[in-house]
C-alpha cells in the first residue's frame, strides 16, 4: 500500500512519477480510498465516496498512459469534486436534507473537464447546506454534520466547501475542487492550512453546478501548493456554450517568472487590537508572510480600500439572488428540513428589502467596480490576512466566534477579482493561519507567480496535520 509521503505529494510531483511510470494511478488510487475510509468518518470529509467509479477511471488511465496516450499533468491523479457539481449517475446532495437523494444524468462542465484530463473521481465533498447562501450559524449545518478540521476535530473546517478544505489537508484526495459566493474557497483555505484559488467571475464555467447567488458564484482549485492551482485551473478554465457567463477570455496560465520590480502591492491591515475577538499570534504571521514578500522584492504600501459600504451592498444582492434561487423550498416546504434553524426565516427577515433596495444596490455595485479599477491601476495586488483569528469551535455560534467585517472579502466577491489563499504559519493550539494576495480580473497567472515564489520560501503548505488512525 501506498504511504502517507506519497499521499501528500504535490500534484505536479504525482504527475511526473505517473508520467514516468513510477507510480501506477490505480495504486495511488487505492491509497487515497484506504485513507478515506480511516479518516474521512471522523472529518464528515465526504458526502459520497466514489470507489467503482475511482477503480475504473485509474485503470483506464494506467492502461491509456501504458499505451503511450498520457492526456497531461492531471492524468490518474485522484481529486474530490464538492458536492454540489452534478455527476451523472452519482448523488449530488448541495449538503441539504431536501436534496439527499438527487441524481443528476449528466456532469456538470467542470467534472466533465476533468474527466477529459485524465482525473480520477474519488467522490463527493461534503459542504455546507446549499454552500450557505440562506445563511447559516453553526458549523453543523450540513448533511453530513459539522466539518471537522484535521488539525483538530472539534474545530471547524470552514465553509461552505468544508469537505473540500479538509480533504486537502488531509491527503484524502490529490486535490479538491471547491466555489465560493463570499469566502467559501479562502476561508477553509485559511482554517486548514491549504492553497486555495478564488478565479475571476468568469473564469470557470458554472455549468452543471448548483447556482446560490448567480452574480456571485465561482468554482475553484483547493490544492497543497500554488503550482497545482495552475494545473488544475488550466484544466477547468475557459469558455463554455452552456454558460453565458463564462469568459472569451484566453486562458494563458504558463509559469513565468514574476518581476517583483515591477509590481506594485497595497498593504491592507486589519485593526488587530480593537475587534474582539482577534488573535496576536495571527497578526503575527501575517507580519512574517509580509517580511518575506518584501525580503524577495515585493514592494508593499500600507493603503486602504476605497470608503464604501461593500459588506452591505452584497449581502443585500446575495439574499435577494439566493432567495430567488431556493424559492420553491420555501413554496414547498423543504426550507424547514434544512439543519439552520434560522434558514426557514430568511424570507421574513429580507421581508422589508424591496425592488428599490436590489436596485440601488446594483448601481452601488457598478460604483463599487469603478472605484476598484481605479484602486488596481494604482496598484498590482493587495496583500491582506484571510481571518483575524484561528478556527472556531465546532459548537460554538460562529456569529459570535468570527464577529468581525470580512471588506476585502465583500469587495473582491462584489468585483468578481481573483485572489489566492496562502497558509502563512500557526496560532493558537498549532492551528493554521492563511493570509490573501488578490489581483485585478484575469491576474491568476501573476497571483500563482507569487503564491509559488511564496512557497519556495517557506514550508508552511508542507506541515502535515497529527491526523489518528
């Protein structure tokens, strides 16, 4: 049986020996799903483990590479698709009691992608229920229970692709596929100490996936390395006819070295010593992530986003989509079978938002959109931390445990801007710490630049968490 060293290879590394034929792909296989099965119960990891499905692609792959007819650098490579990206044939439940038993007969663009590149399908990723859009306060809400961070089991993983954080981590899967409407792939990024790649609004096709807020919606690589969000980014990005959102826009994600002399980075800080509920030892990674950006280069300027109601606006437009979007649950009454117990409300408390709110908010948006073009003419990317404090506890009330204002994230998902996770070292308890670099639309080739430059000066993505048998 494979061992835990080669589990959490990096995927260009896994490649290479695929490639070589010093690693079989149904092996590797093997060694995830006997991971699985030891690990993947106690993190609520998975909605819906994959095996025949898994055996079958990584024999198919080892017999077409054995015939010299190797698809790329994701061939054989095992990765966990969150379950809200439909799969023909496989349950795909969005992590809700009111959908647990759909089956969709055909994929959605994004596992067709990769199906198409050679990658083995491990299985579903559990997350939370209906990534969160109606809301939620408590980790447990998701089918498949509270996710569990690997770092330790009674905190949180992050949401909503709290599988696909986890698994990560963990070595379960090669690499996870995750989507965020506002912090959904940065957040468990941060909580478990893995590399996570917000894209442009656009970049990826959302064909096939569950749709919460239609304006906000992205899908994205959660990896162990920056490198290996290029790899799988280049497999999942690009237009598509059954998307009408998804970019033209040429699809050029070729390592090329960053000129740090020419780049020019805003420093966005956080008040660490006036929001409860912030962490000195996270303030203190954050600094250390800063010293080595500037230490290869990067000038940094300490600046601030522009004045403007950002969290408000999209909250406003991400409950009137999202409503919109589940309303026959409410209709129906499926509403009151999801965990939350605050979702089944929603449409009571957003009772006194009307048409001239979502209007506003709109122009306010198109404002907002404005004022960041001229922010990222000034400067190249803005370096920011992810989170003010480790993972909560799983039991605790995550309003109260993570009570401060997310603006970088509220401007960056109302802009529709890229921007890459990156974990920068440990807080309280050894739990993990993530900070942000985010960029201009289309800037992923020079955010995976730095992310790599980055990592080739630490090892923090390296740090494997005490996981037990």
């Amino acid at each position: 049986m494979i061992g835990e060293d080669v589990l959490y290879l990096p995927v260009a590394e896994l490649g290479a020996r695929i490639h070589s034929r010093h690693l079989s792909p149904v092996e590797l296989t093997e060694g995830y799903l006997d991971r699985i099965k030891r690990h993947a119960p106690t993190l609520n990891a998975f909605a819906t483990v994959t095996e025949d499905v898994a055996i079958a692609q990584a024999r198919a792959a080892e017999g077409e590479i054995g015939k010299g007819r190797y698809r790329g650098p994701l061939h054989g490579i095992p990765y966990g698709a969150k379950d809200l990206l439909a799969t023909a044939g496989i349950r795909t439940t969005w992590g809700a009691a009111p959908t647990k038993d759909q089956v969709p007969d055909k994929d959605a663009t994004v596992v067709r992608k990769l199906r198409e590149a050679g990658a083995v399908l491990l299985g579903k990723l559990a997350m939370v229920e209906f990534a969160g859009c109606l809301g939620y306060r408590f980790a447990d809400a998701s089918l498949q229970g509270p996710g569990r961070n690997p770092w330790d089991p009674e905190r949180w993983t992050g949401g909503s692709s709290s599988g696909s954080g986890a698994a990560t981590a963990s070595a379960l899967v090669g690499f996870a596929i995750g989507t965020e409407t506002w912090g959904s792939i940065l957040c468990p990024s941060a909580f478990c100490g893995v590399t996570g790649l917000r894209p442009t609004y656009g970049r990826v096709s959302r064909a096939g996936g569950m749709v919460g807020s239609y304006t906000f919606d992205k899908i994205g690589p959660i990896t162990r390395a920056a490198d290996d969000c290029r790899l799988v980014l280049q497999a999942i990005a690009g237009p598509d006819p059954d998307d009408a959102s998804a970019s033209e826009e040429p699809v050029r994600l070729d390592r090329t070295r960053v000129d740090l002399s020419r780049l020019r980075g805003a420093l966005i800080p956080l008040d660490f010593t006036k929001t409860k509920g912030a962490e000195p030892e996270v303030k203190s990674a954050f600094d250390g992530a800063v010293a080595v950006l500037q230490g290869a280069g990067l000038k940094l300027t300490e600046a601030k986003l522009p004045e403007f109601p950002a969290s408000e606006m999209a909250s406003l437009i991400i409950t009137a989509e999202a409503l919109s979007t589940f309303e026959n649950f409410y209709k129906k009454g499926g509403v009151w079978d999801l965990k939350d117990p605050y979702a089944p409300y929603q449409r009571e408390i957003a009772r006194a938002l009307n048409g001239d709110d979502l209007v506003k908010a709109w122009r306010m948006r198109a404002v907002l959109q404005e004022k960041m073009a001229d922010f990222l003419g000034r400067y190249d990317v803005i370096v920011t931390p992810n989170f003010m404090s480790v993972a909560p506890s799983i039991h605790e009330d995550l309003n109260k445990a993570l009570p401060y204002a997310d603006p970088v994230g509220a401007v960056g998902n109302a802009c529709g801007l890229p921007s890459i996770a990156l974990p920068c070292g440990f807080g309280r308890g050894h739990m993990p710490v993530g900070f942000q670099i985010m960029g201009a639309p289309f800037s992923e080739p020079m955010l995976l630049g730095l992310g790599e430059l980055y990592q080739s000066k630490t090892r923090f993505h390296k740090e494997r968490p005490p996981l037990r048998v």
